[in-house]
C-alpha cells in the first residue's frame, strides 16, 4: 500500500496544469459509445443468516469464457466476498433487451436451493464499474434504497415461490470532455494508475458511469421459443414488472425451465464522477449523531468536574497542609489522617497478576493506537467504501506494526513493577500472542460452522496460513524489537518508598467490583447511539460512512475513560483500599460488558430475523471479539491515566 501511495503522489508532482486530482483507491474510467462493459457478481448475502455463499452456487447463467474470480484484498477474503465475472454485457449507450440462456429442468436439489435461498431473503449483489446495483422500493409510501435484488418472492397468496428471472437496468452516465480536471486514469480494474496527459485529454472523452440501478422481475416465458435463441439474441422487453402476479410470474418448481433475460437502458445525468457515491452514503439521522456527541460532552463537563475538584480543593488543600507543617506535627497529623495518605507506602506495592496487567496494557496500546490511526485515515477519505476491503486491510497492516509499540509498553510497565528487564523476552511473546490468539481460536471455531455450511465466509486453509505468516514474520518480531527497546528505556521511578509490610485494608460494606462496575456505564453512554448505527452497518448490509462522527465520538470515549479511571482511583485511595491496579484498568475496561450485553440486546430486539444456530454463533464470536478489543483498549487508557495521576499526587507528599 505504501508503494503505491508514494507513486501516487509522485505522478501527481509531476503532473502539470492541475486543476483538481481525485483521492487514491478510486480511479475514473471513461467509455467510449458502444465500448463492452462487464458487470461482476458479488457472494449472495441474507440479513436473515449473515452466511454469504457464492452465486454460482445457483442455476444462474454462466459467462460464456467460464468464471473467472477477481482478484480480492486481505479484507475481501475476510469479510466472505467472492466477486466473479458474470454473462451481463452491456456496451455504452447501446439501449437493448437481451437473452441469456435457459436452464436444463430444474431438479429436487435446485429446486430445494432456490426455495431456501427465497425464504432467507437472499440479495443477489452486482457491480458495475466499481458500483454496486442499487434498487428502490415503496413500503408504506416511502421510497426506500437498498444495495442488490432479492433471489426470488414468495407470493402471500399462493405460497409459491418465484425467481427473478429479468432485470431491467437503468445506467446513469455522466458525458466527460476531457477538460477542467486532471485525470488518475487507470489500466485496468487492478488500479495500476497513470497520469493522462493534455495531449490525451481529447482522447480521454467519453461517459461516466455515475449510478447502476436495477428493477428485479419473474416473467415466465414460453420454453419452446426461448430453446432456439442464443445468448445474447434479442429479447421480448417487459413493459411494467408485474407486482405479484402468479399466472405472468416464473414459479420455482421441479421440471420447469428458467429463462434468464435482461434489458438495460442508458440515462444522462448531472451526477458527476466524483459525487457518484452520495446516492449510497446518505447521511441519516444527523440530529441523532449530534444528539450523541452532546450527551458524551455532558458526561465529560460532569466528571470534569469532580476531577476538577478532587485536584484543587481536595488534594491541593491536603497537600498544602501536610507540607506547611513540621515534623513533629505531621508525626502527630499521621495519627490523624484517614483517606489517600495513609496509603503512602503501600500505593505502589506490586499489584496481583503483574505479567498479565502488563500484557493487556501492551495489546491495549496496540488495539487503541490501530483504531485511532484507521478512523483518522477513513476521516480523511483514503478509505473509501469505492475500495472494498481497504478498512479492515488498513487495521490489520496497522495492528502488525504497531506491535512494536506494544512489547515497548509492555516491557517497561514490567520494569517499572518489577524493577528489572528479567523475563521481558517471555513478556514480549505473551504481548505478541495474547489478543491475536483469542482472536485466532475464536475464528477457528466460527470458520468450522462456516465449513459446514459451505459458506464463502469461511477462511480458506490458504488464508490461514497467509495470516499465520503475517503474525509470526511481522507482529512477533516488532514486538521483541518493542521489548528490547523497552529494556533499554529507562524504568518509571516510584516517588515513595514501598513498606515491606502490607497495611490492612479496611472491610467495607459493599464490594468494590460492584463500584467498577458500575462506571463502565458512564463510557457506555458516550458510544451507544454510534454503536447502533455500527452494527446496522456490519449486520444490515448498511453502508456506514460517518467517520467525522466516528473520530469524534472515539476521542471524547477516550477523554471519559480517563477521568472515570482517575475519579474511581481516588475513591478507593480515600478509603484507604491501595489495590487499586485492576480497578484502575476495569474502571474503564467495564464499558466492555455494556458493549457485550448491547450487542445481545441488537441480536434480540433488532435482529429479530436471524435464523439458525450458525447465524447466532456467528454474531455472538465476532461481538465478542469486538468487546475483547475495547476491554484491553478502553482499559489500558483508564490504567495509564490512573497511575500517573496516582504518581503525580504521591509524588507532592514530602516524606523521610
């Protein structure tokens, strides 16, 4: 990706007269009249069982040179596409009906697929010059928008089920005159870029494909007559797509015959290349993204202004006395004193489990650090839904890298705990493998389910060992090359003397897992409504494109787990409980949980359509990934602020 950016930017320097350039991943292609244009086929997918299979897994018609897959990117592949040529042909502004070919008689197995793949709401995915097909629906005199067009219909009447056999295309296209810009003009679909010219702009005129819109129909023609046609001869258009008329439509049963057609109409439009994606990324509900971001910074005034308060009135006011008095009155003070103070040489005593605290700080940074990067550069626009895949390419080449930062932290939060380098190596590995291994068992699990059901979603052998070599030849030796680096760093020095006995803490009335608890619904508040619409995207088949929002809602989470960690740390400071290491992290962490339980909620009340144990554990394993990840990076931003609020307000106390 690198490479290919620099190139990018190279071109562009020595490009002259440039009157504007349009952002890397997504290249404009001009086609001349009647130039041939191949539409691609995607994996059908279904909001009822979340499992993609490919589309020749049905009687479709097959591309005359036979099927030939896309080349895919790493996200691609992980997210189940499988994009394919497909027989659709279309040449640019020739306005025409077609014929594709006619299935043999449908057999028990076809027949049993098609009925299964209606029922569970199947969308048929197609894309046209990098643009998914788009169709628009009336339900309860409202248009509504969706990306694909189902596999068949089951007709409320009859309780038959029909295919959809015709599509009427409408292509929208923009009329480009090579002049006003200059043009990233690409060779092919693999996005080999290069600069045209002022010589060539001429050349370089033609139309722009700016919208693919398709009107799905079941049209049941006379076998006998469409036997002699020939792909692509002229077909019979359909004038108007009956609505649901069992007698004119084409019913899914055993021996009949399906004749596969299509008609495509080519429509001028004022929609300009480069605003070609507003039709799929339409804003909804801005108010209610505002809404969210006001309520985060209302959550973060309030706990401001505790911390405000616990800083110059608590602690300064204690400070001031303590240090104001002499010797032998602070002797006589101690005797005194309750609260914070009275854990001065326990505050900094090794807390339980130091080896694991410090792997979870470490895969915390990397996961926190991955996830600001990626949402910045998607803020930007270099990761452009045009790119299919590139967000979670871009998450996984950063979260590889950042693996030196993680055996960095890692190691040198267990110097600072330990107060030596020994045993960082076996430090770096737990570091390197922790977070990717429960991610690895977890997929393994899933992708057996997803092998049984012959799902394209399944990782491919081929897959696992290319992630299993990007782990152990790039993420592990950044993290021990992190790990080194961290013993040579120099160790946090504690501001005050450890006792070598223990302090009793004192019983309390209540646990105090119930209190950190309790403030992981605080962070909770400032992601929930985002969180919605995340899932709607990933779950729904939803484009979600918000990322301005994103960015800003992640940055006021990360403000709010700071200051819910160093409130928490103070309470039990005050109540003399100095175990307060855990508590620090899971203060933050906790929002986890609310994540966790959240997306049970969705599973339940919004995706109520979901069908099928698979589908369920499907959802389940990935939430759960998910709320791993905001446990170990929610948590390590809350442990980090705690401890040097902690060492910041020990470090004022003057003692002999």
């Amino acid at each position: 990706m690198a490479p290919s950016l620099l190139i990018f930017f190279l071109l562009l320097l020595a490009s002259s007269g440039c009157d504007a350039f349009y952002l890397p991943g997504s290249y404009m292609h001009t086609y001349s009249p009647n130039e041939p244009i191949i539409a691609k086929v995607n994996s059908l997918t279904s909001i009822e069982t979340e499992l993609p299979f490919s589309y020749y897994t049905l009687p479709y018609c097959k591309p005359p040179g036979g099927i030939k897959k896309s080349a895919e990117n790493l996200g691609e592949l992980l997210m189940g596409d499988q994009i394919d040529n497909s027989p659709y042909r279309f040449r640019m502004n020739v306005n025409e009906s077609l014929f594709l070919c006619i299935t043999t008689p449908l057999n028990d197995h076809e027949v049993k697929l098609l009925k299964q793949r209606t029922r569970d709401l199947y969308q048929v995915n197609m894309i046209l010059d990098n643009l998914p097909v788009m169709r628009f629906a009336n339900q309860n005199g409202l248009n509504i928008q969706w990306t694909g067009f189902p596999v068949g219909y089951t007709s409320p009447q009859t309780n038959e089920d029909y295919i959809i056999n015709h599509l009427k295309f409408k292509v929208l296209v923009h009329e480009y005159e090579g002049s006003g810009v200059q043009i990233i003009g690409s060779t092919g679909e693999e996005g080999l870029s290069v600069v045209i010219s002022e010589a060539d702009k001429g050349k370089a005129s033609g139309y722009e494909i700016v919208g693919f819109e398709v009107i799905p129909c079941s049209v049941k023609r006379d076998p006998a007559a469409m036997s002699d046609l020939k792909m692509y001869d002229k077909a019979d258009p359909v004038a108007n797509c009956p609505p649901v008329q069992p007698e004119k439509s084409q019913v899914i049963r055993e021996q009949e015959r399906v004749s596969f057609t299509y008609e495509v109409q080519f429509v001028k439009s004022d929609i300009r290349w480069p605003s070609r994606w507003d039709a799929y990324l339409k804003m909804e509900g801005a108010r209610v993204h505002w809404f969210s971001i006001l309520n985060s910074l209302m959550v973060i005034f309030f706990l401001a202004g505790i911390v405000f308060v616990i800083f110059l009135r608590t602690v300064r006011r204690d400070l001031t006395r303590y240090e104001e008095l002499d010797k032998e009155a602070q002797a006589q003070m101690n005797e005194e004193l309750s609260g914070w103070k009275l854990v001065v040489g326990d505050v900094f005593r090794e807390p339980n489990f130091p080896k694991l605290l410090c792997v979870m700080l470490g895969d915390g940074v990397q996961i926190a650090g991955m996830a600001i990067v990626t949402i910045v550069f998607a803020t930007l626009g270099f990761m452009s839904p045009a790119s299919r895949g590139m967000l979670l390419t871009g998450m996984i080449i950063l979260y590889l890298f950042l693996g030196i930062i993680a055996g960095y932290v890692g190691v040198r939060a267990w110097r600072t705990i330990k107060g030596t380098s020994q045993g960082w190596r076996s430090l770096s590995w737990s570091v390197a493998c922790f977070f990717p291994g429960i991610v690895f068992i977890i997929l393994t699990l899933l992708n057996f389910m997803l092998w049984s059901s012959r799902s394209t979603g399944a990782i491919p052998i081929s897959l696992y060992f290319l992630l299993l070599s990007l782990w152990f030849c790039i993420s592990v030796p950044l993290t021990l090359l992190g790990g080194f680096l961290g013993t040579r760093a120099e160790a946090i020095q504690y501001p005050v003397r450890t006792n070598q006995i223990p302090r009793e803490i004192p019983a309390r009335k209540y646990p105090s897992w119930l209190l950190v608890l309790g403030a992981g619904t605080l962070p909770f508040g400032t992601l929930f409504i985002e969180l919605f619409f995340i899932l709607s995207s990933i779950w729904l088949g939803r484009f979600y494109y918000v990322f301005g929002f994103l960015l800003v809602v992640l940055l006021l989470l990360v403000i709010v787990c700071a200051e819910v960690s160093v409130v928490l740390t103070y309470m039990h400071l005050c109540v003399e409980d100095w175990q307060w290491w855990w508590k620090a992290f899971f203060a933050s962490g906790s929002v986890a949980l609310y994540v966790f339980l959240y997306s049970i909620n969705y599973l339940v009340f919004d995706l109520q359509s979901l069908s099928g144990l698979v589908s369920a554990m499907l959802y389940l394993g990935y939430s759960l990934i998910m709320a791993v990840a905001i446990l170990l990076s929610t948590g390590t931003i809350g442990f980090l602020t705690s401890f040097y609020f902690v060492h910041y307000l020990f470090s004022s106390v003057k003692i002999d």
